[in-house]
C-alpha cells in the first residue's frame, strides 16, 4: 500500500502542537491596512486555534 501524501497547502498553513491540537494565522492583516484600525490589526495578529469542526478534515489532509 502507498504511503499518504500530506497536502502541501495545507502544511504550509496549520501547525500541530503537541498535545495535538492545530494553530492557524488570523485572516485579514494581508492587505488594506490603511483603512482598519489599529485595534482591529492587534486583534487579528498571533495565531488561533482551530475550531473543533473543522479540525478532523485538517488533521486528514496533514496525514494525522
């Protein structure tokens, strides 16, 4: 049997911690910045964990 892949995309997205759950980086801080406010860039910078819904389908494409 072949071995499984693991989706390059999503490796380059989540990160596995060790006690397994998975990170992921806040969306919206890629571009117009100009116009969000301060508060709203620090609130949108650091990581997150990801919901407990979506994390089976992550965990496949990562091979876990």
């Amino acid at each position: 049997m072949p071995k499984n892949k693991t989706h390059s995309g999503t490796s380059k997205r989540f990160k596995v911690t060790g006690s397994g759950k998975i990170l992921r980086e806040k969306a919206g801080k890629r571009h117009i910045l100009e116009k969000k406010s301060s508060k709203v860039t620090r609130r949108m910078s650091g990581t997150a964990v990801v919901s407990e819904h979506d994390a089976p389908r992550i965990k496949k494409l990562l091979g876990l």
